[in-house]
C-alpha cells in the first residue's frame, strides 16, 4: 500500500472526537476539494509503499486501540480489506474516513465516517471542477455504506446556504438515522474555525443535528501530523 503518513494523535472529528488514535493515511484521491487540508495525499504516488505487516507493525509502537484509516481516499485502494482484517485481527477499533464514492463489503470496520462532497466542495478550476463533479457524489454508494456500516455522516459546512443541499441529499439517500448526521465547519486555520463554529452550531440547533468539532484545527491550527 502507498502510505502517506503514520502518525499518532487525538481523533479531531465526528462522535469519536478526543479520542487517542493512530492515524494511517493512504495516498491517492480523485476528488479535489477547494478546500482540503490534506491535497499533499491526493497524488496516488504522495508516500512509500508499506507492506501490510509494516503498517500493524508501525501502529503497535502506540499504546492505544484506536485506528483511524484515511486519506486521500481509502475506499479506493484494493488492499484496503487486508489490513482491515489484519488490524481486526490485533483487537484495533477501525474507523475509516471515506467521502462515500466506493463501496467495498464485508469490511470488519467499527465506525464508517462518511463525509459527502457538497457543491461548496467544488474547485475554481474549469479542468479540476469537471473532474470533481463527475465523482463528488454517488447516492447509490451512500446508501450501500449506511446500510452495510455503522456510520457516521459528516457534512463539511461553509455557510448557512448548505443547509437546503444537506437536507436534499439525506431525502435522496433515504433511511438516515438523524442521530448520526453531524454538521462542521469548513476551516483551514484556527481563527476560520472559531468564526464559522457559532454559525454551524446554530444549525445544527435549528434542525437538530450533531456539531462536529475539528480538534486537529482547534490546537494546532492544521499542522501536518498532529
């Protein structure tokens, strides 16, 4: 597998958030979100190749259980389901980041954390956007991951004009447990994070979703590997 990055930090987002992990990136992503923290990953050759034994043996030098693989996009690699097995296998809790565009089955994955590209994900660029468009959103891929997975569903919000697509996509997907649905702020920085938070946690008040915060942003401002 071509690994990004290893490291060993708190889990920033979702329901698992401050929760000690080690986080597994996995290089390679045909999606290119404006604003994405990590575009370094999104080259399929942006790291080493790890043999599967290399990445549990990696993961084993911290003492925690909880593992949470990304990206990038992990869905998309083929060897993804063999080192699922093989963390599974070490009694590791496994959460996959995934932006919902490839469904694998059978995974022995804990917590499958989805976050569906929205159009305020879409880049400035003409050739870039074409590209983005054609792969930010598979309903019929959504629905699989909900109904195979536990799951979370995270909506990246950039301002109060997301809510209408938000809600259309749950109605398109069908069968979402409103309890799952989280809402976050779209922040590349600290002081971004912080104006946008009151925002979001108003609408999350307003339609009676979870906020999701963004601890990796909150203390240390989006350094790589923290």
């Amino acid at each position: 597998m071509i690994i990004n990055e290893i490291f060993y930090s708190l889990q920033g987002e979702g329901f698992l958030a401050g929760v000690v992990s080690v986080f597994v990136r996995l290089a390679g992503c045909p999606l290119r979100c404006r604003w994405c923290d990590t575009k370094y990953a999104w080259d399929r050759k942006a790291g080493a190749h790890y043999s599967i034994a290399n990445i549990v043996r990696t993961i084993q030098k911290w003492p925690c259980r909880h593992v949470v693989i990304t990206g990038g996009e992990p869905m998309i690699d083929s060897d993804l389901p063999q080192l699922v097995q093989e963390l599974k296998a070490a009694d590791k809790h496994i959460t996959i980041e995934t932006a919902g565009i490839a469904y694998i089955p059978d995974m022995p994955c804990d917590l499958m954390s989805i976050s569906p590209k929205l159009s305020n994900s879409t880049p400035d660029d003409a050739k870039l956007a074409a590209m983005h468009e054609d792969s930010r959103l598979d309903i019929a891929v959504l629905g699989e991951l909900i109904e195979n997975y536990d799951y979370q569903l995270k909506f990246v919000v950039d301002s109060v004009n997301d809510l209408p697509e938000i809600q259309e996509t749950l109605q398109r997907i069908g069968e979402v447990d409103a309890q799952k649905v989280m809402l976050m702020p779209q922040a590349a920085a600290r002081e971004e994070l912080l104006a946008k938070s009151p925002i979001v946690a108003e609408l999350c008040k307003l339609v009676g979703f979870a906020f999701s915060q963004r601890l990796q942003v909150l203390l240390w401002n989006n350094e790589r590997g923290k």
